[in-house]
C-alpha cells in the first residue's frame, strides 16, 4: 500500500512539472481607449507538449503577472486576476486592462517553484504581445520593443514582430536564451490551437535552434500558435531541489487577413 502511494505521487509530482504556463490576450489589435483581457493559462503537457489544451489552474503562488508598456512602464496584473472556474483546478485566471496609450504592449509572466516531494525545482516564463492604434483600418507596421529581453532564465524573445505586420506566410521568428546567452540545438515547437504534434519530432511544427539560438516557422492559415521550449538541468540542485526544469512559452496571434498590409 505504501510503495503504490509512492507511486501516484511521484507521478503526480511528474504531471505537475511537466504543466507549462501561458498568457494571451483576447486580440491582438485594439483601439486606443478599448480594452484588452489578458488570461493567464496552464496545460497539461506530460505528453512533451504535443497539444494546445487546457488542464487544471495556475498556482499563484511563486508567480508574478506583469504589462510592460510601448514607453516601458510596467504595471502589475497578478493583484487583479479573477477566477473563472468553480472549483479550485478549473477554469484559469483572466483580468481587464485599459491602455492609455498607442504602441506595442507585453503580457509577462514568471513562475518559480519547488515541489519538495519530487524534489524538482520548476523555473517558468511566458509572454504575449497586443498593439493598440488610433485606428484599426490603417494600423502602422513600426511597433517597436517586442525584442525586449527581460532577464528572465529562461526566454523566448521574437527576432520580427509578433503582431504588426502578421498574417499568413509572415514567419514567426524567435530567439531562446538560456541565463541570458543563445541556446543552439534546442527543440522549439510551434503549437496550432486544436492541433496535435506528432510523437517524437514533428517537422511541421518543430525546429532546432541555430547557432544563434534562432527558430523560424512560417503559418500557413490563421490561428493562435503557442511556441515553447523545455530544458532541463538534472544535477542543477539547491537546499531543497535535487534538479531543475525550465520552460518559456510565447503565444502569437496569426489574423487570416494581415492587418498592416490587407492580404
């Protein structure tokens, strides 16, 4: 009895790790005065992150919510989620935010926990981008500051824009940092909501970072595309963890019709 409650709850503590987090926002595009709602998500992705769904609710414990501004101003949304489920692992957490003024806005999100019974120290980042402009039939193309890096250890940080100009056959290029320098040869997935990836490697969706820790997909329809990555350092310990694993998150709206060039 006792060795098989061992079990379950080394795999649960298994599951819980393999959990990755994610924000994104209703659109990507609003007017200036509009407002935005940011949700902040988990997904159960024991199996190497194959899907796009749901499972159970972010911890808020250990985890910071943040919006930095086109002028670099930040403002903290941890303090104002509200839950959208009924029991305490459904749903996820969401919240509302006016922007004041036009540009390029990031969602920012960190998680840093240890689940002492693994004993597995879990370092998470995620972001997302929206753009506000005075008008939505003319949207400017030159919003800077989606190339940001914020330090975290780590982090998905787009090469081209995330939002203005994107479409279909707009390729959606990052660069994965790990402590703050490029990381090459790692696996970075681009995920189609309501799509699957194939086990192991999947070529549609997949690719190895360069030298420079560059990835580069190109859409070919619209829809939501969350790229992830996972690394994990076995013999990274600490007082109460025995090994670490990270993982980064970047969630991209891909419109049908580009709103910068009309196509």
């Amino acid at each position: 009895m006792i060795r098989n409650c061992l079990i379950l709850l080394l795999a649960s503590a298994s599951s819980a790790l393999a959990h990755d987090t994610w924000v994104e926002t209703n659109t990507n595009l609003i007017r200036t005065g509009d407002a935005v709602y940011v949700d902040l998500k988990l997904g159960n992705h024991g199996n190497d992150h194959r899907d796009f769904k749901l499972a159970s609710k972010v911890g808020l414990k250990g985890s910071t919510l943040r919006m930095l501004s086109p002028e670099g101003k930040s403002y903290d949304l941890k303090s104002e989620l509200v839950d959208t489920g009924y029991a305490p692992k459904e749903g996820y957490w969401t919240t509302k935010f006016v922007p004041a003024q036009p540009g390029l806005y990031m969602v920012a999100h960190t998680m840093d926990q240890v689940v002492s019974y693994a004993p597995v120290r879990s370092v998470k980042s995620a972001k997302t981008f929206f753009v506000v402009s005075p008008t939505l039939d003319r949207v400017s193309p030159d919003n800077p500051g989606f190339n940001r890096l914020l330090g975290h250890p780590f982090e998905l940080v787009p090469v081209t824009s995330p939002v203005t100009p994107m479409g279909p056959g707009q390729p959606i290029t990052v660069q994965l940092f790990y402590k703050g320098k490029p990381m090459a040869n790692a696996r970075v997935s681009f995920i189609p909501r309501g799509h699957q990836l194939k086990e192991e490697f999947d070529p549609d969706y997949e690719r190895k970072t360069d030298a420079k820790g560059h990835a580069v997909f190109t859409p070919t329809t619209g829809n939501t595309y969350l790229v992830v990555a996972h690394h994990k350092e076995p013999d990274e310990s600490g007082d109460n963890h025995e090994s670490t694993k990270y993982s980064t998150t970047l969630t991209v709206f891909v419109p049908e019709i580009c709103p910068c060039c009309g196509e």
